[in-house]
C-alpha cells in the first residue's frame, strides 16, 4: 500500500469502506502516523451479518415474531401460488438475472441498476471472483414460470456477500418477496459446510432498516481520508 501512494502524486486519498478493525484500515493508520500525514474519518456506515455455522432452526427461533414471519413462515403463501424454485444462473445465463435486476429496479427505483459498462465491469468481476476461488451466486426465485426476486450474491472465501437485490413490487400483499428470497439465501448459506457467515454489508431498506432486524452481528465500515498536503491539513484543522 505504502508503494501504492508513493507512485502517485496526490494531495487526498480517499478510501471507501473499509471494515473496522481491518488489516487495510490499520496499514493506512500506521502510514499516515509514520510519514506525518493527517488520518480523517469521514463517514461511517453500518455494517449486518447472519452467522450461519449453527443451525437454522435456532437462527429462526433468535429472530423476532414478524421477522420470522417475513423471512421464513410465509414460504406457505407462496408455495401456494405455484411451484417455487431457486436457481444460479452464473454463468449461463447472467444476462437474463442482469435483465430481471434491471426490470426491479426501473419499477422501484426508476433507473437501471447495472447497464452499459457497468454491466461489463460486473461481469469481469464476477470471472475474476471464480478465478480466485470465490462463487458467484446470481440467485433467482420463481414462482411458476415467473421470475418474482433476484439475488446478487457472491460466496469468498467461507462468507456469502449479498451485493444487491430486485423483486416485483405489489406481487402479493401478504408477501415481503425480498425478505423471503433473503430467508431461503440464509438458510442455504447454513447448509454450506464451508460458509460461515451471511454478510450483508451496510445499507437500509427503502421503508425500514430490515437488516438490524434479522442480523446476529453488526460491525462498521469507515470511509477514510489521508492528507499529505500542510496547507490542506491546516485547512482541516481549522474546519475541526
């Protein structure tokens, strides 16, 4: 890292969320107190996960009465609208989750979530996870022949990272299709020998923050400045 900056002419460094107590966050502590340059907290994030090495049952049994509902119970009112399957659709058809995603998001949000080079830069990443021995996990829920939830999740390393998600609005008013579609990811990350741990990194829902809600652990992500120049240091002094 040190290497890094020494090869760059710059003024700030901003780093973006870095995990509290993190290797990378500590190595930027100790550069910035070793060349004398100013270490600047700017924003801090929330972070939720789900520890999967127990089982399920008691992960269920710890959750609140409504979370247990959203997350789990109300499978049976799904199943009952047809038959309900989970599907990866890495690598085969990536396009047809990234199509779904998009779909979700123009009618929540309304605007595409991954397109043009962003689309192009996911895919790399994706390759480049498999590469170094990580799985990507581009989750559909069906109900019937229609896809209703997608998943974009990616196992590294014994954690399954959930990087975002889509559903249909208004699908059925007794479901919460993002919650169940999380619920059964959950439960599939406690059956992996390998897992063990659920991380669904920092953010809130639109209406409430549902994560605090069905998380075992939290922990934080920092947003970090370095500062190399005096005049910009004195600067930041005097704005406290």
């Amino acid at each position: 890292m040190q290497q890094q900056l020494d090869s760059h002419t710059w003024t700030e460094a901003v780093f973006n969320d870095l995990r509290a107590g993190s290797e990378d966050l500590s190595a930027l502590v100790t550069i910035a107190a070793t060349q004398n340059w100013a270490f600047r907290i700017i924003a801090v994030d929330d972070g939720y996960a789900v520890t999967t090495s127990g089982p399920f049952d008691e992960y269920l049994a710890s959750l609140g009465a409504n979370s247990r509902l959203k997350l789990y119970n109300r499978r049976a009112v799904l199943e009952s609208l047809g038959p309900v399957r989970e599907e990866n659709l890495w690598p085969h058809n990536s396009k047809a989750f990234f199509d779904a995603l998009n779909a979700f998001h123009r009618e929540r949000w309304r605007k595409d979530c991954v397109a043009g080079k962003s689309l192009t830069f996911h895919e790399r990443f994706l390759s480049r996870v498999e590469e170094e021995g990580g799985r990507p996990l581009l989750s559909t829920l069906t109900c019937g022949n229609h896809i209703v939830s997608v998943l974009y999740n990616v196992w590294y390393r014994g954690v399954v990272y959930n990087i975002q998600a889509g559903f249909e609005q208004n699908f059925h008013k007794k479901l919460s299709l993002g919650s169940l579609h999380l619920g059964y990811a959950i439960e599939d990350a406690f059956r992996l020998p390998d897992t063990d741990r659920f991380d669904m990194l920092a953010g809130q829902g639109k209406k409430e923050n549902y994560k605090a809600r069905i998380a075992t652990e939290n922990y934080q992500f920092l947003t970090v400045m370095l500062v190399k120049s005096t005049l910009f240091r004195a600067l930041y002094w005097m704005r406290g």
